[in-house]
C-alpha cells in the first residue's frame, strides 16, 4: 500500500496523484505569484509552494482538483512543507475518483447508522425517543457526512456521526460504573449535541460558516430546532427544556460558548465525554506520527502542547 | 404627601403602613427565633428585624401582606435598619390596598402601551413590523407589568416596559444625529430584547426564576419564540436571523450571557442604549438620596462603586 | 434502621447518639461563651449551637467524643442546623463505638486491597511494577484508611483507595475503548496520583495539614518518594521520570497545582479520570438527597452550582 | 470625480497622484532592498511594494511627498496591497498640493469652532466656563487640527474636534430625556477629555508621539494642565478637582488608562459617550466599503470583529 | 516596662490605660445597642466589645479619648478580640497623654530629617535637587508626621518618612553593587514617590481619604506637584518630566494605580524598593508576634498569606 | 580593541571572525535555500542571512564553528540584521579559538568558587550548611559553567554563578539594613534555587532542555535532589523541608512555575532578590546599547518594554 503523505520524511522524494485541499494566491518578495497549495491523501495533508505561477496555474489548481505531482518533502519552520518540482492535472486515464483521497471515519455509514439507531432503540422515555428520532430523521443524510468539526479533531468525512458513535459506547461503559446515570437523557444529549454543525456548516467537505452559522452558532441553531421539534410532536413535558439545557450547555462555560453552565448531572457528563473522546482522537493523530522518545508537533487544541511519546512504549501498547 | 420609607434617616420614628415584600425567619444566637422582614412602600424599603417572634408571627407576617408598625429607624453595617417596636396587621378598616405600596412606572401602562405602538407602526419592513407586533402581542399582558430586572435597575411594576419606552425614545434620538442607523431593525430589537424575561421570571411582584429560565435564560428563550413567530408567520428572510442575532447579542461578550458577540451594527448600539438607559436608572436612583458634597450607598451593578455628588450641584440641575 | 442526619427536614425532632467532628467556642453577641459543634453520624453531619456553654460543657464535648442529643432541627442561612434542646456525652452503659459513626467506603478494605493488588499484577512493564508495589507497601496502612480529601469528594474513611479502585475500574473500561492506552503506566499513575496525602494529612479521621502539606503539598512530596524508592531499588529506566511527571502535572494546570502540564498521553487521561470520578461522587451525594422536580444546595466544588434533578427521573433511573 | 483609493477591488487599473504617508526600507528575502509606502488620498490608504529600489528612490519617496503612480490593485493576505508598475515624483506643473490628499472632517474648522462656542456660551457655572474657554484657547489652533487618534478613529484632520462637537450633540439630546444630568460639566468635560493630545502626539499629520506622550500620556498631561489654568484663573472651588476627574476618569478603568473609575455621574456619561460615537465612527467608516450580504474586513479596535451588513440594508437605511 | 496589648494571650487578664482608635456603635441581635472598640497602645491595638451601652457610653467613648479598662483577652474566629469587664475615662489625675500611646517610628522626626536632608545635599544635579528641596519644604510637617498608609504596611506616625529613609538607605547599599543607578533620581523618586499622601489623607492620625484623595489618588496629585513646582522654579528640563514619570509610574501596573509602566531605568528599580521595604515591615511586624514553630495571622496585604517561622529560628537571628 | 558585533549601527561595514551561535535552513519565497545564522563575538550576536546556499554551504556554517566574514550592518524590522557579502570558514593560521567568542562573567571560575565558599563558610547553622556544600560539590563544575538562563538574563558562560554571587552580595547588604534576615537560609536558598538548570539544559553552550527538564523542570529536580541530599547525609531536621520550599517556591506564584508561594520570609526575599538581579541586568545591557534620549529595543522579559535613557544621563552616572 501506498505511503500516506502525512508520514514523508525531510528529504524523501514524494511522486503520487493528491487531492488540492486549498489553493490560495500571493505575491513572493520578488513581486512574482506564487500559489499555497495544500495537497490532500487519506493520510492527512501538506503545504506546498508553486513558485512563479502562471493565469493557467490559477485556473487549473484549484480546490477540490485532482493533480498529479512530484517533489522532495522540506520543512519551513518545524511544519512539513513539499517542494514542488513538477505539478499537472489528473485526467481521465489516471483512473482515480475524489473519494479516493478523503479521509474517512473507520466505520462505514451503514454500520455507524445501525451503531445509532440501536441507542434510540434503547431508549425508555417516549418523549426523549421520539425527540431525538425526529430531530435524527430530518438531518440524517448530512449528520452521517459531516467531520465533527471544521480542524482539530474528527476532521474527516462522517466525523461527525463516528465522534458521536464513539461518545454513545464510553456513555454505555460508564454507566455500568455508575449506574445512577440516566442513559436515555445522556445517548439522546450525546445524538444531539453536534447536530446543529449540519446548518452551521456549509457543507461535508471543505467547509465554511453559513451566515446562520455566523450569527447563531450552533447551539443556538440546535436549541431553536429542539424547541420546533417539540411543537410539530405535540411534545411539552419537561424533557423539552432539559434536553435544549443539554444542547446549550454542553461547551461548559460562557466563555467557551454555553451560556448556561450544566445544571443537571447528564449535563455535566455530556460535556465530559465530548472532551475526551476530542482529546484521545487529537492525542491519538498526533503519537501516531511520532517515534517513542520523541515529542509530537504542538497540538494547538491541546493548548498548544507537544506531547511525548516514552521510549519504552516501543510498540503499540495496549493492543 | 406621606414620606417614603427610602428617606428616613436615622433616628427619626417612623409610624405608618406598609407592604411586606420578604419575610425570613431565623434563630437568634441567644437560641430564640426572629424575623427578618423587608418593609416596602412606593419610595423602596427597608428591613426591619421583629425580635422574640412567636409562631403566631410568623404566620401572620407573610410576604404579599399589609401592616402597620411603629419604630424607629436605625443603622446596621451602614445600611438601614427599621428598629420594630409595635406591629400589627391592617384590617379592612384601615382602607388600605396592596397597590399603594407598589412602587410603579413614571408612565401609565397605557401611555407606554400608546408609545409602543407609535414606534412598531414608524417600521417600514413588512417583516420586521409583523414578527414583532405577533411577539408583543403574544406576551402583552406580561410586558407592560413585569418589573426590567428582579434587582440592580427599573425593578418596578411596569419597568420593563418603561425601561423599553426610555430606549426606544434614545434610539429615535441617536438616529437623527447618526443617520445611517437601521430604525426598523434597532426598534424591534429593543423591543424583544428582554420579552424573554417574561417567561424567565415567575410573575411580576416578587419575581423568582422559573425551571425554563434557570435552564435556558431569557435570551436563549426569546431566540426561540422568535424562530417560532417566524414559522406561525411563515416568515423566512434574513430579518428572522438577524433579530435573533440582536437578542442573541445583546449582552455583548460570552461572560455576560451572549454567546455571540454583536456583528451587525444595530446590535451593537442596542447593547449600548441598553446599558446607557439601566447605569442611568441607577445612579439618578442613588443619588436621588444623597445630598450635595455627599457619596452614594455602593451600588453593586455600577461596579460597587459610591457616586459623588458634587457640592456645586446644589439644585436638580437641567431642570 | 435508623434515618442518618443528614435526611432530616426542618421542624422534625431529632433524639440519638452522635458522634462530635469539631468543636469550636464562640462568644455570643450577648458576650456568653457558646459552642459550635458538627455532629457527625454514618450519613454525614449537621451543625449545632449550643448557647451558654459552661467551662464543664467545653471539657465535656470535644471532638470525638460521642454524645447523646435531643433537639430539633432548624435552618440557617439555608443550611441545616440542629437546635439543641438536650446533651449528654455517652456512657459504656449505652453500648455504642467511633466506628458506628463514620462514614465509611462501600467496600471494605479487604475487598479495596484485593482490587489492587489484581491490578498491580496486571501490570507488565517491569519497573513500573516495582515501583508501585515498593510505594503502596511502604504507605499500605495509612493508604486504605486515608480519605481522599479534607472535604469536597470522597471525604471517608477508605476514600481515597475507594477513588482509586473506582479510577483503576474506569481506567479498565477506557482502555477496551481506546486499545493505545498503556495500562501499565497509567494503573500505575492512579494508584500513585495522590499517595502523596498520607504525608500532607495528619490523620484518616479529622485530618489537617503537615508541615510538609503546608511548605511542599501532596504533588512534591509524592514526586520525591518515587525518586527514593527508584534510588532503593537502583531503578533508573525512564519509566521512573515519567511516572514523576504523571503525578506532577495531575492537576493539569500551574494555577491549580501541576507546575507541569500533562505531556503524555496517560497523564491527560488520569487527569481527565481523577476529575470525572470525583465529580460523578460529589453529584450523586448531592442529588441523593434531592427529590426529583428540585435543585441541590450549592455544591462549592462544582463551581457553587445547584445541580437539578428532572422531575421524570421519579426512581432511581439506570438501575 | 476620482474613485478614492479604499475603494478600489482586486484587479482594477490604478493610475494618479498621491500622498505618501509612510515609507519604510526594507531588506528581500532575496537580499535586495525595497520600500514598503503608504499611499494615501482623501478616502483612507493603501499599502504598496516597491521591490529593487535604488539609494535614489530612497531619497525621492520620503513621507509627506507626492507621487504619481500606476499599477494594479492586489491583496495579500486579505488586506489591498497596490502592485507598483510606475512612480514618479509630482512636479510643480503637475498642480497638486498636499490638501487635496488629506482626509478631512465633515464640518470645516470654522463651523467646528461655533458650534463649540456655542455650547461654551451655554454654560452658567462661571468657573467651569472659564476653565474650558481658558484652556480651550490656549490650544486652540491644535485642536482644530489634530486627528482625534493616530489610527481606528476619527483618524483625519481635525478629527479631534469633530469628534467633541458629536459629542456635544450628542450629549444635548441626552440631556433632554435626561434631565438630571448636570451640562455644564458634561460640555466641559467633553470638550477637555482628549485635549491633551495635542501634547501627547508630535502633529495633526502623521504623528508620532512626544517624550511627554510616552512618559505620561494624554490623561496625565491635561489633569496638569486644568490644575495650572485654575492657578492662573485663580480658581479654586470643587469645580477644578471635578474637572480633573472627569479627565482622569474617562477611559473608565485602570487597565485601560484611568486610575480612577468614574465617580460622579457625568463622568460615567463622559465616557459612555465618547465610546459611542468612536464605535460610531468606526462602524459606519467599515460599512461604508461593504456590500449588502458581506462582511466588512476585521476592524482591530472592535475587538477585531467583522461586522456584517444585512442584505435586506440594500439602500442607505434611516437617510 | 509594661507589656503592650499586641502580645497578651487568650485567657490573660488586661489592665490599663489606652486610646480609643476608633468606636462604633451596633445594634446587637437581641435587640441592645453595643459598641465596638477599637484600643490601641504603642503595641497595636485589639477589638473589644462594650454590650448593652448606653447613650452615656457613647458619648464618652469616642475615638482619640484615654480609658482605663479591665478585662479578659479572648478571641473571636481566629483574632484576638479583649472581653471588657470595667471601663472608665482616664482623668487629669491619671497622667497620661494621647502621644503615650501612639506607635511610632524608630527613629525621631528630627533623626529623619536629617537623614533625608543628607541624601538631598548629595543629589548633584540641580534641577532634580532643588524640586525636590521646594517640595519637601512645601509639605514638610506633614511629611514628617504622617505614617505611610492607612494600613498594611509603615501604619504609624511619622511611618511615611521612616518607610523613605529606609528606601533611601537601601538605595544607596543598591547603589554601591550597581553602579549604573543614577542615585540623584533615584533619590528625589524616593523622597516623592508617595508625598501626594499628605493631601490624600485627613491627617497624621486615624486617617480618611480626602475628596481630591478620593477623585485623583496620591499620585495623580503628586504629578501636579511637580508640575506646579517647576513652573513656579522656572524649570523645564526634561528632568521634570522624568521625575513625574517616576512617581506616576511606581505602582508599576495599571491595574495598581500606575496609568503607565515604569520606562526609565530608576523607575523601575522605585517600585522595587518601595516594595521590598514594605514587605520586609510587614513580614517582621507579623513574625515578631509569632513563636518558632508557628504560622502568623492572615496577612491581606501580602496576599493573605500566614507565614511559618522556622523552628530552628528560635532566637532573633541575624542580630 | 576591536568593535563588539551588538555596537555596530545601520551602514556600517563588518570585517572579522565570528562564532556560528546557530544556523538554519529555509526555503526563500523564490525557491532557493537559505541559511539564517547567529553570529556571536563577546559582545553579544546578530543575525545574517546567507542567500542561495550551496549543499557544501550547509555542511560547513554549523554550529559551534568559527568563520570570517564581510559585509554590511542592516535592520530587519527593527531588529539588526548582518548583509553578508563575504564568508569563510577559519582556519588553523587565523589563530582563532572558539574561547575567544563566548560573552562570559566579569569574575573568573575561581573568583565566583572563592566567593561561593565564603559565604558557606560564614552559615552557622550546620544542617543548611552541610547540605549546601554537599549539593554544590555534587554539581561543581557545571554549576560555574552554565549560563542563567537561555535567554533573558545572565545568558553567557558562568551566568548561573555570577548571577548567584551578585544575588549572595545584594543578601549580605540587605542583612546589614534588614537585620532580622536568616541568612544561612538566604544565603543556602541562593546558592541552591536554579542549582536544577544543571539537570533541566543540555550543557553550558547553546542549551536545550533535556527530557527531565521539560517533564519535570529544575524546581522539582531540585527539590529531589535536596530530599536524597538529606538521606544520604542522614539530615533530617525542619531544614531540609524548609530550603526545599525555599526552592519550590522562589518564582513566587503558581502561573510562574511555583506550586506553592513563599511562606517564609527569606523565601519571599529569595524571590525579590533574584527578580531584582535578574531585572538589573536586563536593562543594563539594553541601556548600554542606547544613547541618552532615546528608546532601547523591546525587551522580551521586562514585560516588552522599551526604557528610555534620560538626555540628561549624559555620562555613564553613579560610577
């Protein structure tokens, strides 16, 4: 199998077709154009230059395009960056699709649909289930596309649901620990908690804020939606308002975004399991890459630590 | 005209009828109980401490209940203190009713219900004019009672809408001298801005917080009633998401409850004309009982800061 | 069997054998000595006054000793207070012990000791195993009698092995979910994280703070045992600076301790398992005296919120 | 009339006369020298690159000479950066002077210096009024120059007395729904509160700032200068100590300038006030470049936000 | 010689002439007046409280009186508080007076001054030397008699001269290990830095804050001072400046009063001695007071810290 | 004697031998590599750009070699910048040795290890004095070698023990005007509080952290070697706790480093002597480089500042 870019070495030859990320123009010292390319596998991503580059160029290398190139992998201030020595566009003989060149979650959206669905299943609390199916229902295709977040972690197509698949089995695992959790109140917060980004979000790929996004955010957007659902199902019990205190607090704190810190015991733990499902993910990307006895590149999300990978864990521990 | 209860000073008797806004008991540390009792009239109040109570007491001295005392007025920790030395409560004799005591809106609910209506009719986008005449109508009856805030500014009958009135005349005001700002979107905003706390808050006499607005607050509240006018309206251009944007905004920074801060210019200036109108409402209040050459109590919600009167300000100046 | 104190409600006759945590003398305003008492029982402890004390009464009630009472419980400033009506210190005739009145773990030492020493043998990094096994045999007594901390979390008899074995317990769960971790490293770390307490405290029962707690706190101290114990044992692999750092940076954060931040991927994750599993057992010693449709009293270590328990969760849900 | 040159878009044809406001040396990375200047005419600046300078140019284009250029509008890094393709110096024939480059107040020097006038005729406590004519003429022809700040305000010729005469309006329709405010001290204060720039920066073009700015700043410098005008008036009354609060007051917090909070009412109102209008004059300086349905490029003195300007906006509102 | 009312312990008898410090009167929780005061010796003081007083009482005790008092030394949450059994005003016939039992500085104020006016003499540049000269003399008697704050730190009469001399000694040891100090400006820096306090306060003894003390602060007044004094000396180097920057900027932040940071050199090395001095009073005050072995009180002023004395510090050391 | 590299200005030519500090590649915006090199003489360094390097280039400018170059004083963003025109490596005839180029303390090793040992000798107490001399021999020689720190202050060759003697200098001053001080434990505390960076940095010339030090950093290093010191010497008074607090808390706060704040008095003084050390030498370098009147660069750890050196400091004062 193939090398993934994001495992190059200084000084290795890199010869292969990627997948153009982002394309942005700008003027060298020397008043030429030159392009910042980001070059795209299943691996990860790399920046590129494309020094003295034509209107041609322009036109050709854009987002979303599939190249072929071949260049020597540097390093511009502790950061990977390819030195391109020859670039052209895919074309149809190369035989190769965009959907080669994603990153995608481990699990396929069948069996992430039927991880889900089997939650919901579980559920006890009509109000909660059915909430939570009909609020599933009208978002489905995009919730199973989307990364979970526009960087850091789970940035991959169906991040979204995988962050959230994964969430559900830590939330089952701890309340065999501690039982006194209200399971049906945690899998329905931990479904929903996200499923705003799909309207904050521009789309699956490549994704910007809409000006909903912008505006409300997508808390907010998810409270609003929440509170909807429950007119159109005739729902008004106190599961109503619960579940949007769920959604608007799960970021924990003002400043991170809830304006209502968690109120109630699910609440608290939502937000707990949010982060270190977020923090193994971000933790595990960045070791991955790494040699034991050696310190990872600074995570900005982990406030911005290098982490160390000890020398004795000579292989994967733990497997 | 009777004194108010606000500007007795110490060591003056004070004889007369009042309102009970809170009755707390407590036990003394010489083992016997007591009741701490806030006294109010149409000036503010004060509190009282009703020594030895007996059971009987307390169930005679509730809150919402009228009586007459005779005392004194005292000091404790630098704020006053009503010494009790006879309490009764009123009979129907005493031909005296509970909305005597209530301290209440400079304006009439209808004047502010007139002025209102002025501003809604002055809106020339059809969108914003419907949205926010379907809201105010749906909580009429609640806006023009409830008190801005349960403490700190305008926390008196009909304050919210007073508070309202004062800043929709500030708003009409700035316009004229910065005549780029958007009249339709400021009023409405200030108009909905707190509607939400009627929903929030229990009633408007002696508010508490309801399970609603302890969970959600009456921003994320009002975004939502907005969403749904919206739907009921079959409203669905920009102006729906901005107004939400104005309410979610309005407290300018995560740490005072708005999860966004503002990104239109009219929410900024409804941020500012709100905070404007309640440091007013504040410092007239506080140093509408200090003397000239004299400082303020400390007001908590001006940064616990003591105003200075200036001693050359001898009368009401601007008057 | 009998109701433990902390379930009383206001007005309710209270009349058994308790015993005194702390004792303190006052002077009452009225210039009389008086006793502040906390009466402790196996459900937790309440606050009682008893006015004019005399010279015998401070001779008599110091902290634990056992005592029988009469009273009634009260109220003050919204938390519980016993009003006390009889007391007397108990007799041999009464037939009652210390141990009948301390809170204790749910599971015996015994049963404490057993889970980890099961999971000391799990371990299969040599070094790190011979470490933990020297530092738990070398403060084994104080470890399983020791609480897990002055108050806030765990706060009884055998609390800090009862949060160990609970850390180790999810550690075991986590580790099936996320396969990378290095168990060895991080059952190591849990067991070690706090160990340094039984150094900083002065005793299992009413504990205060050492010289040494004071001038150089639980983390340095625990920092320098596993130097000595690595230096005994002429272990001088890496394992022993990691195991250092693991306990060093558990508090995460300079300001709350840690003059490290986590920079292995097992010390953030026993970051992350101290805090959950400290916050899962203040929330449910706090909600299991709240009835649903109710909020908790304000709990100081979760940021001084009252925690709400939704009205449909009727029964203990998840069991 | 010409296009001013803050409005011209990526790609646009550049051709004309302009002033040059900066112009720095600088070194390529590829180690030859070029000059970054700053090219400004009556609608704002723009950055510009010119690469390969020779010692000449270095000579010719110096700060606060004309220049006529040609080029082509570009961007980097999201700001307009003008692509030199020709310069020259003007020439006497060219008939261009350095006023028709400068961006200038609204209101001429002359309108500005009635109005102000005006509002100081309007004050009766004489020795407020004496204090502010006094001072106001002994700086008289500076501050009908100076712009009000070196950037993100009112950064024009005589910005800083167009700013004051905004704020005088402003500050009289306030104390028409304000009644209580006391205008005498609130003009005064209004028009003294920056006045001391005239010290702290070295001009009203281009300015940098004096010894006496950096050791002491604006603030200090002007309490000085009412404490000398007052011993030169010989006046002592409490009007001087009010005067030099208001002053030392109104940037409102330590952090930000003051060392006292404001303590009497019209100095809470002074700078409320003063940060209306700035925030004003910022927004409506960004919205002014910006399409219905955009945002405006991120302005650094607003906490760095873009604003975003409604679609439904699609004319001048309010005009 | 007599013990002083700082050192006596819980349960000592107490008997003796003292100065009333300051008296307020209270209402206690059954309902009597009492008062609380404050009794001071060259010692210190201590808290003592006189219940069921009557009108007689307080009009006798009033602050800056002598009294006779017996009693008992107790302690009220962790403070020394004296329990009054007798009290009486002293008489002619007693034969004592209010200097009696005032602390005071170690040195006298004629010592004082002449240490002050040797560190003049020394200064060699003559602007620096005669502002500071025309200063000194201008508020001379107060300088010599006011202490150096109103608590925490040099709380004694003539406290502000004696915390100056110790500045300028330790200024002069700097000095001589540093020799790029410019000792005239350190100097003059010294001797003014905290001159403003003469203005600032009400007076040597049982100090308040003045208006201007409260509107401006001590070191906005000072920066007039010199500003005032160089204008009536007819001098205008730069070293006026210099030297207002010195004591503007000595508090360092400005959230600690200083609207700018120390940019000179001798600034900076001011805030430092001035709190080097100030911290070494107020550790030496609070350990002589404390046995080896022990923590001392709380104190506010170095971040509410207790400190420990060393048990092996068991005599004066150093001495 | 030749001209130091950090006193060159804008222009001139530079023509010598220089120590390479540090050499990176890059990648220019043209596509070609480059070296940024530190160039180092006793004065201090500069940096150069060598534009268009050859892959022979790369292998010869390494750190730790010797070069001769020419070329031209620039300024890169307000920051000096070499223009290199010429360069070459040194060789055996140039007569050059890399001692030649290091800045180094103004004490040679033995006088720094002559002053070291008279002020142990002076300690009374022998428990701190054993200890002390105990952990310096252990460290000797790297003690008299290491810089203070890798950059801010005392960063040259026997920083760490010029730093520690100027610290032992300004002790024994202070312990004359303070006589109070302990100085064993001053004097044991200085000589010990950054003993840890032997451990914590790579060597004494261009130091990185080693694995210890970024995972556990010279306070905990420190504090365990003081606490395997004491066992070894079988030491086990309060002073062993004490000097380990000393060290533990000598950067004085949590957020700098510190678990604990200093709760002894020499360990509060510990700290201010070593911020005014550190401080003192900060700015006498950067005031060195300045002329009278003007502004020195920003000074990274003085808060970024600028200082100024006043116009009238004509002459170095004070010597």
């Amino acid at each position: 199998m193939k090398k993934g870019i994001a495992f190059y070495k200084v000084g290795e030859a890199v010869d292969g077709f990627f997948l153009i990320k982002s394309a942005v123009r700008g003027i060298a010292s020397n008043g030429k154009p030159f392009m910042t390319i980001h070059l795209q596998d299943q691996s990860g991503d790399v920046e590129a230059k494309l020094w003295d580059c034509s209107p041609e160029d322009e036109e050709l290398y854009i987002p979303q395009s599939i190249v072929r190139i071949g260049g020597e992998m540097g390093n511009y201030r502790g950061k990977s960056q390819l030195k391109l020595k020859a670039i052209r566009p895919a074309t149809e003989l190369d035989g190769v699709k965009m959907s080669d060149f994603l990153e995608t979650a481990p699990l396929s959206q069948d069996e992430l649909g039927e991880a889900v669905t089997k939650y919901i299943f579980e559920m006890k609390n009509p109000n909660i289930q059915r909430l939570t199916r009909h609020l599933l229902k009208k978002h489905q295709a995009a919730f199973f596309e989307y990364p979970a977040a526009v960087k850091n972690h789970h940035e991959f197509v169906s991040g979204l649901a995988y962050h959230v698949v994964s969430m559900l089995d830590l939330a089952k695992a701890l309340s065999k620990l501690y039982p006194s959790l209200d399971t049906d109140l945690l899998y329905s917060g931990i479904i929903l908690h996200d499923l705003g980004k799909v309207i904050e979000l521009s789309g699956p790929v490549a994704a910007s804020y809409t000006l909903e996004g912008k505006l409300l955010g997508h808390i907010s957007i998810m409270v609003n939606e929440i509170g909807q659902a429950a007119k159109e199902l005739e729902i008004d019990g106190e599961e109503v308002t619960v579940l949007q205190h769920l959604v608007l607090s799960h970021h924990s704190k003002p400043e991170w975004g809830s304006p209502k810190a968690p109120l109630i015991r699910e609440a608290e733990i939502l937000h707990m399991i949010d982060n270190f499902d977020a923090r193994m993910n971000m933790m595990d990307r960045a070791l991955e890459k790494t040699e034991p006895g050696e310190f990872t590149e600074k995570v900005f999300a982990l406030e911005n630590r290098s982490m160390y990978k000890p020398s004795f864990q000579k292989e994967h521990v733990g497997k």
